[in-house]
C-alpha cells in the first residue's frame, strides 16, 4: 500500500473518532521522535511533510482547465504541493475559514459564487470542478450545510452561534448517535457581497424554510449553542404557529438576559465598527486562552484601533493574528474582506439579539448548562419556562463546552440521552401563551 494511501485510511478512521479540528492532514512515519538534551520533543527537528503524507485517495493528475485552475487555488491555500482530482479539501486539512477564502479565490479566477455547502457537497477537485462547469451552485438554502446527513432517525438542526460558521457542529457531531442526521445552520453574510440578516424572525423563517426542504413534516428537532440556542427556539416557534410539531429544542447554555440586564446593554453601538468587533473578539480569546495574548499585544490594538482604518490595523496587527493562529488555523489566511465580513456577522447577531422578545412555548425545552459558566444561564430560563425547561449540566463554561475531547464526548452524551428521552414528546399550535420577555446572548 503506497503511502499516500495508508495516509487516508488513517485519516477515515481518525475522522470516525475525533471532532474535524483535531484530525491530521498529515500523517509521517517516524522511527523515533526526535528529542531536546532535556528529553522533550524538539519540534524543530521534525521533517516537513511529504507530498504522499497527505490524506488523499491516489493521485490522479487534474483534468482541463477547470480542474487544474481549481488545484492551483486549493493547492496555495492549502500549503500543499500537488493536488489530485480525487482528493478531498476537508481530507487535506481544509475548514470553514479557508472555504471563506476559497469563495474569494473561486469569484477571482471563475466569476462564480459559492458556498461552504457547496463544498460540503462536493468536497472532491473533480466533483466541485463539475459543480463550477455545470453553473448548478447558486441555489437556495445555502444556509443548510449536510454536516452527516445519513441515518435512519429524525434529523437534528444546530444553528450557528455569534460568530455565525457550523465549525463546532461537525467537531461535535461524531459524539452523537450515529444513527440522527445532522446539519448545520449556517449564518448569511460570508460569501462576497452578502449581507447578514437583521433580524431573529428573519433569520428563524429562512432556516425554518431550508429545513422543511429536508423535512418536510415534523416533528423537528432544533437546537444551537449560545446565539444559536435563542434562534433555534424562535425557530420552534415559527414551526408551531405554522401548525408544524416540534419534538426538541436544545439550548446549549444559551443565555436569556431578563429586561434590567438589557437596559445595561442598551449602550452598546449598534452601528457596525469592525475596529470595535475586532477588539470585542480578541478580549473575548484572551479570556479563553490566557497564554496565547498578552496585555501589551491588546494595549496595542486598542491603541492602533483609535488611529487607522481597518484594513490599516489589520496590516500592523499582523503579530498578533500570527499568534491567533497557532490557535485557531488560518486566521493568518484571511484577507481583510473575509475578516469584515466575519466580524459584521457577529455584530448583526448581537444586534439581533438584542431586539429580540422572546415568547414563552409551553413545550419541554432542554438546557445544557456549561458547570463553569458564571452566572449559570439556567435561573432566568426557569423563570420564564417554569417546569417546562429541563436542565442538564455539561463540562466546560459557555466558551469551552463545545471545545476539547472531554467537554464534546459529555456535550454529545448528554445531547443522545435528552433525544431518546424527549423523541415521544410533541407539541403542536397549543403551546403558544402570551409570555414574552427581552433575551440576549454572550
């Protein structure tokens, strides 16, 4: 067996048990590791990857013009050699960001807009080359990505968080039961000239539309982590008052701000400033990953964030997303359109948010509470739900639960035993009543 092709054995069976951001694309055969004088691993004495190191399914040489132009993109925003018309761009290391910059580098060279479910659809060179030819991309429901559309149950449909991308539903997918179908719902605004919607409603009766295409009869299953939990329920109850049953909500630790909290948001800019957004995020990372920021490199965004436009203080912030990307892969990638849209996502979310009311549905609705978030988001949930609201506690606190093997492994556990416990409970138009309440999001 060559290697290229023990490479992507490797690759499918690694894919089988662990979450899309901790699956190689490489894999290289070593005697021994090299180490330090001090017996640590000396990473500088690894080799650089072979070309058959990659995950790939044996090489074939790209066919036409198409082909061969679409290699020559994956090929630089992938950092690898030679691509085949087989190979898969999620095998050989792509991700959500670097489809936003494929989108870019596919309008350059093609003139052709497409989506990250088209890559999902196709993920092969020789199938997304076909795709481009046929002219067949531009379709509707470009918000609904087949994160593992197979299986033989009831579709499960996560909505995206603030940040608006389904990165988190395919690393949390392989931890739930293998038999529910999964998609992910993914926010408007990443393709080039595309606008974020404003609005909950807007967002909930588009989704709502995208997955009757899927499904067309209930009962759903609905949920989202953080944003995508007061979504996913707005979503619930956009399918009630069509008549629609609905069998699941999930919030994952989604947080619901009662009216006094809102008025100390009502402060916040509702225009959209990427300088400010940028700043937001990059506080937000910092709390997350103490070790990966330092006070001065924040001091000197915010610093540069008064004085230059935005593309400026991308420009001279290089060091930092330099650091942001031994974190979070090919942030370093990004050009500064990709970033602005990325950031207007997150704002338009935020905004939306903010002006949402949220109406109590007397229906089961399952909280799954990060244990280390602080507040906790269930309190407030109980007030406006009652007994209608079950909570079960998670590892991790509201940025982490949906990160690293053991808070994913819990969070999928939980998600499989609430569906088996929930999947005879129905609700229908009843469950509508006249409880409304403000509800946000961190």
């Amino acid at each position: 067996m060559e290697a290229g092709e023990l490479s992507a054995m490797l690759h499918t069976y690694l894919a089988g048990q662990l979450p899309e951001y901790m699956v190689p694309a490489t894999y290289v055969r070593l005697e021994r590791m090299p180490l330090t004088p001090n017996g640590k691993l000396d990473r500088r004495a690894l080799p650089e990857p072979e070309r058959d190191a990659y995950a790939r399914r044996g090489y074939e040489e790209p066919q036409g013009e198409t082909e061969s132009k679409l290699a020559k993109i994956w090929e630089n925003l992938l950092g690898i050699p030679q691509v085949g018309r087989h190979d898969n761009f999620f095998e050989l290391g792509g991700h959500s960001l670097l489809v936003m910059q494929l989108m870019v580098e596919v309008q350059r060279s093609f003139g052709i807009n497409i989506s990250l479910r088209d890559v999902f659809i196709s993920p092969t060179l020789a199938e997304l080359a076909a795709a481009l030819k046929r002219g067949d991309l531009a379709i509707r429901h470009q918000n609904l990505i087949p994160i593992r559309p197979a299986g033989t149950e009831t579709p499960l449909f996560i909505v995206h968080a603030l940040g608006g991308g389904v990165d988190y539903v395919a690393d949390l997918a392989p931890f739930i039961d293998v038999n529910i179908p999964i998609y992910g719902l993914q926010a408007t605004g990443f393709a080039p000239g595309e606008e974020p919607l404003k609005t909950i409603e807007e967002m909930a009766e588009l989704y709502v539309d995208g997955i009757r295409q899927v499904q067309p009869h209930g009962p759903y299953r609905v949920a989202g982590w953080s944003a995508g939990g007061t979504i996913a329920y707005a979503m619930a109850r956009r399918l009630i008052e069509m008549g629609g049953k609905v069998g699941f909500v999930g919030l994952l630790d989604t947080v619901c701000y009662e009216r006094t909290t809102m008025d100390a948001e009502s402060g916040r800019t509702k225009d959209f400033d990427a300088n400010f957004e940028l700043i937001e995020v990059l506080l937000i990372v910092d709390l997350d990953k103490k070790d990966l920021l330092d006070k001065k490199d924040l001091d000197d965004v915010i610093q540069m964030a008064k004085i230059y436009d935005f593309e400026t203080l991308i420009e001279r912030s290089g060091h930092i997303v330099d650091k942001l990307a031994k974190e979070y892969p090919s942030v370093d990638i990004l050009d500064v359109s990709a970033w602005r849209r990325i950031l207007k996502i997150r704002h338009a979310t935020r905004n939306a948010l903010l002006n949402y009311s949220l109406v109590g549905l007397s229906m089961p609705v399952w909280l799954f509470e990060a244990k280390e978030s602080v507040p906790p988001s269930g309190p407030a949930w109980r007030r406006l739900l009652g007994d209608d609201i079950q909570v079960v506690p998670v590892q991790g606190t509201h940025h982490t639960l949906t990160a690293g093997l053991e808070n994913l492994r819990c969070l999928g556990a939980a998600i499989t035993g609430a569906l088996a416990k929930n999947s005879v409970q129905i609700v229908s138009s009843a469950a509508l009543d006249s409880l409304t309440t403000s509800v946000a999001e961190v």
